[in-house]
C-alpha cells in the first residue's frame, strides 16, 4: 500500500510539472500513375467502335496491373476530368495542357509518371515537346499514321470587320497531301450563289494560296462559304470547307488623341484602341504630328482625349477651348506638363490645395462599387503589381457627381482620392485620369503573365463607354458577345429600367430568334436579381437574328440585335496521327513510346518500374496530463489502495 501510495504522489508531482508528450507521425503515400487519354473525335474518325472497345479494355487491363503492385491509377482526360470509359468526341486536342494539368492536380503529391494515350494530333494550344515536365511520360499512339491524299482548307485569313461600299480581301491557304500537278479549285458563296472562283494549278506544291476581293454590300454579320473542290481519291472531305463570317458596318469610330508633345503613355492608349477595328485612333501632336483639321472640328469625333490638360507651353489650349464645349465626350489625362492652376478657369472643376509641384508614387485599386461595365474578378490583384504612377502631391476636389472608376493606393494604403473617374456633362460624359506613366502598367502586365488582359480590359472599356451615347431606353437587351461556339450556350441579358432609371425585375421577357435559313424559336423567362441572363443551348452554325420585348409602364418596349454561332471543326483537319512528337516527347521526359498493339509490353514495363511511397511526417505536442490513459492509471492506483485496505480492515 505504502508503494502505491509513493507511485500515486509521484505521477502527481510528475504531472505539476507539465511534461509534454512529443508525437511522430508517418503517413505512407502511394506512387500514382495517371493514364491521360486524348478523346478527342480525331481517334473515333479513324478508329471504329471494335477498335475503340478493345482499347479500353487494354488500357484496363493495364490499369488493374498497377493496381495490383500496391500503386493507384486514375484515368483523367485532357480536361482533367477522371473519366472510367473514354468517349472519343472532344471538339479539340490540347495535348499540352492536359499534361499541365496533370502536373498541377498532383502538386506536391506522389505522381510517379504519365501515360499519354494518343494519335499525337494537337489544334490548339501549344506543343507539348516545349513544356517542362517534372516526370516521365510514357506515349501510346493510337490511330493511323498512313498518308492519305487530302485537300485541307488549312485557314481562311479575313477582316472581322468590313465596311459598308468597300470591298475586303479574303485568302484561303490550302495544304496538298499527295497530289501533284492538279487543278485546285477555290469558291465563296453567300446564300447558295457563287460570288468568286479561283483555280491554280499544284504543280509540286504543298501548299497554295488564293485571294478573293469581296464587296460588301449590306450591313451586318454576312456568312460566306469558302469551299476547295474535292479530288478523285480524297476520303476526308470534312476539311475541304469552312464558313467566315463579316461584320459590315457603316463606319468606324474617330477617336482623337491631342497632345502637346510625344509620350509612352500615347501609345499604350493608341495599342489598346486599335485592337478594335470599329475605332480610328487619330494622333494630333502639334509640329509633331498633324491631324488633318476636318477631324479636329466639334463634332468631327466620338471622343477627344487631351493628354497633359492645360498643357504649360499653351499648344494645345485653343484646340482644348474649342472641342471641349463641343458634344463629344472627353479624356483629360492630368500629368507633369499640366497647369495646375488654371483647371478651374478652363470649366474643368478639379482643384488641387497643393501647387508645390510634388508628386506621389501611386498604385490603382478597383471601385467595387462602380457599375456603369464591371471587371474581370483577378482585376484587382494584376493592379496591385503594377509600377506606380506619378500623380500630383496632396488632396484636391472634383465633382460630386462623379463615379470613380480608380482609387489612389499611396505605398499598401488605399485611400479615397480617385485616380480615374467619370461624370456626366449634358448628354456627354466627362472622364478624367490624374497621374502619368501608366504605360508602365501595360509592360509590367506582359512582363508577369505574358499578356495585357488586365490592361487592356480597363481601357477599352472606358473607351468604349466613352465614345457611346447615352442610352435611355428603359429596355435593354443584348447577347454577351458577338460571336459564340456551338459547343457553348448563347447568352442574352436583359435588363429593364423604372422612370428613374433604376434596375427592376419580375418582367417577362419573350424572345424571337430566327435563323438565317428562317428557322424562328420562341423563348420567355422571367428575370430577377439573380437571373437577368438566359442562356439558349444547342443552337447550330449561322447567323441568328433576334427580337426581346417586354411590357413597361403598360407599354411594349422591343428591342432587336444579332449575333452568330460557329462551329467547330478542328478535328476533321488533320487524321494522320503524328507519332514523332509522342516519340520525341517520351524521350525528353525519361519515358518510353508504345504502339496500340504494344499496351501489354507497357502494362509489363510499369510493373517494372520502380516507383517509392512518399513518407508525410507530423510532429505533434501534447501535455502528459491531456492522456485519457494518464488519468485511468491514477484511478486504478487510488482504487488498487483503497479496495486493499477495505479488504485487510485497514480503515
């Protein structure tokens, strides 16, 4: 008794102590193999259902093999979808990022290789040979390698937009696979009539081109059929024809740039704007640059863009007093050559407390609130890496009325003076940038993510919203974009308006779309906070016409538009399978290339391959005192003492 006693008091001084338990745990985790299979319709045009059958059980029996070492497996397609069975009719082959994929879905985990099942046929994206991969890729080329005689209607080069009167070339580039000293005919058609012909003779060639000019005659989206006659011996005509599809509109949008003397910022507003061949980006620079003086008239513009406003020398202060009382909405860009001081004095309600000539280093940051075109959802964090700008030193004043677009960032604080912002003048809009250097934003943007989306976004938006009347219908209908893919739904948003112009819901919209062969289909939806947007799925290639109408304030309000649906027929292009990149890419990455007939001596030589678990280590800590077993043992000597003592009547 008097040793459980001791042992009792001894864990319990133990325990005043707070000793803690270290605990170490290993987790095991298997090596997977991801077998990546292109189901893209290329497979299903050369390989029949048979065929296709037994490649899937191959590929499962191969599957099973792994599995039976103690590895996991997964089927993935190129989407990154785990799939069981594959059905080969994918639109499009983008080798290289169903392999990114992969690599990204198992970061950091224990990917011990790819198996790549394919006929080596990539139409989109970019090669997988130049991508770095951190694991072997093991190749199966499926399909058939076996030139055939083929005429390809590789691209068909044209202007999206064309205007109204003129006439806009057109060139289809044809691919010749195993055809010499033929007679290749190219034709266009619009509404079933021929409306030109090209023939040339291929001689040795291996590749032709035919130039077509076009008129165009009528306005809006107008389809033209381009079409290569087919050759004795041709089995894959899938490729021979393709549709383009023309915008004619009546003319293009004036945008006019004044300057007082050059600047980077000139010219990463002029790469934005001329993206957009509805707009005509007009610089005037005096004794640098001269506009002709018809465009430099109100009314000659949709919008006029001041760059430095007042600028100090005075160049461009006349041109400023003119065109700035005119209709057309403006620009003014604030920078290091503008007076400060006579702002006011020129109508332009900015003032500034500060006229030291100090100037703050300032980063954008996106108004959350700002609502009259919204912004992609990354926005905001492609901003916050961007250079700062040079933007006047301390608080100044502006319109009450404004809508800001931009907000200052001084170092990692946002404050609340605006850096870009609008407010409506009349039936015009107003919109002024206060700072300089932001083509320093366009080059840091492609110098991270090798594009200027972000950019490019912010800008052509605002010029777009700039440069557009004021639209006061209170019915609003219009498709998300001009053009959509048949694989996807079509989108159309309505939205309709009260007296004060504010947004209502709970109408019912119907909606005509029709067709250009005359097809009609009717729609109605009702639109709420939630649903303003219906979308129309199935929908084939051609243009489609379409009339929403909606009742507001007891009166039928309408609205018409257009739009067009494309097709996709990248996979009919090409059915020679390309062995020698998937060779070529086993190779790079420490894999091995198998043919269709050779699965089972992959299934073998993965069985071969050795491949480790990886060991996850946890360390964790926890006070002796916090164990279950801690607290059962000090009750059992406490119970072992008292049930001895109550047995030998020692109490």
């Amino acid at each position: 008794m008097f040793a459980l006693r001791s042992v009792l008091v001894f864990f319990l001084a133990v325990l005043l102590l707070g000793p803690v338990l270290k605990l170490i745990t290993n987790q095991y985790e298997k090596p997977t193999w991801v077998y990546l299979v292109d189901s893209s319709a290329s497979v299903a045009e050369v390989i029949d259902s048979v065929g296709r059958e037994k490649l899937n059980r191959d590929l499962n029996v191969s599957q099973q093999a792994i599995n039976d070492l103690g590895y996991e497996s997964k089927v993935l397609d190129l989407s990154g979808n785990e799939i069981t069975n594959p059905v080969f009719n994918a639109p499009a082959s983008d080798l290289n990022r169903g392999i990114q994929h992969v690599i990204n879905q198992f970061e950091g985990r224990n990917l011990a290789g790819i198996v790549l099942v394919s006929d080596g046929i990539y139409n989109s994206g970019a090669s997988p040979v130049y991508a770095p991969v951190r694991v072997p890729v093991y190749t199966l080329g499926v399909g058939d390698t076996t030139a055939r005689v083929d005429l390809v209607l590789k691209n068909v080069a044209f202007n999206k937009v064309a205007y109204e009167g003129n006439k806009f070339p057109v060139r289809a580039q044809v691919l010749l696979q195993g055809i010499t000293n033929q007679n290749v005919t190219v034709t266009i058609s619009k509404d079933g009539k021929v409306v030109a012909t090209v023939n040339k003779d291929s001689q040795s060639k291996s590749f032709l081109e035919f130039d077509f000019q076009l008129d165009a005659s009528q306005k809006g989206i107008q389809r033209f059929d381009v079409s290569v006659k087919a050759l004795g011996g041709e089995t894959n005509l899938r490729n021979n024809a393709t549709s383009i599809f023309i915008e004619v509109v009546e003319g293009k949008k004036k945008i006019v740039m004044i300057a007082p003397a050059p600047h980077p910022d000139i010219k990463a507003l002029k790469a934005v704007v001329e993206k957009n061949s509805n707009y005509e980006f007009v610089v005037h620079i005096p004794g640098v640059a001269e506009a002709p003086a018809d465009v430099l008239k109100p009314g000659a513009a949709e919008l006029f863009i001041f760059h430095q406003v007042i600028d100090i020398a005075g160049k461009t202060t006349s041109l400023f007093q003119t065109l700035y009382k005119s209709n057309a909405s403006v620009l003014l860009m604030i920078g290091s050559s503008s007076n400060l001081r006579q702002l006011a004095s020129y109508q332009i309600p900015i003032q500034f407390e500060s006229l030291g000539g100090q100037w703050d280093d300032v980063t954008p940051v996106v108004n959350s609130n700002f609502r009259d075109f919204s912004f992609s959802d990354n926005t905001n964090g492609i901003f916050a890496r961007y250079p700062p700008a040079d933007v006047p030193f301390g608080k100044f004043t502006w319109p009450v009325a404004a809508n800001v677009l931009l907000y200052q960032r001084i170092g990692s604080v946002a404050t609340d003076r605006p850096m870009l912002f609008t407010w409506p003048d009349n039936n015009r809009k107003v919109c002024v940038l206060i700072g300089e250097g932001i083509w320093r934003w366009r080059l840091s943007e492609f110098s991270d993510t090798g594009n200027t989306i972000a950019f490019d976004e912010l800008f052509s938006k605002l010029v777009q919203y700039l440069s557009t009347l004021e639209d006061k219908r209170k019915f609003r209908s219009f498709p998300l974009q001009n053009e959509f893919s048949d694989s996807e739904p079509v989108v159309i948003e309505s939205q309709v308006y009260n007296d004060l112009f504010e947004l209502i819901y709970g109408n019912t919209i119907k909606l005509e779309v029709r067709h250009e062969s005359g097809v009609v289909s009717n729609y109605s939806y009702v639109i709420s906070p939630g649903s303003a947007r219906y979308r129309i799925g199935g929908l084939k290639e051609g243009v489609y016409r379409f009339t929403a109408s909606t009742v507001v304030n007891d009166k039928t309000e309408t609205v018409s538009g257009q739009f067009l649906v494309r097709a996709q027929n990248l996979e009919a292009q090409n059915l020679t399978a390309d062995f020698g990149l998937l060779r070529t890419l086993a190779q790079q990455t420490g894999g091995k290339f198998y043919r269709a007939d050779q699965v089972n001596q992959l299934a073998t030589d993965l069985q071969q391959t050795k491949a480790a678990s990886l060991i996850h280590t946890e360390e964790t800590f926890n006070q002796l005192i916090n164990l279950k077993w801690v607290f059962f043992l000090l009750l059992a000597l406490i119970s072992a003492e008292w049930f001895i003592r109550k047995y030998l009547g020692g109490y």
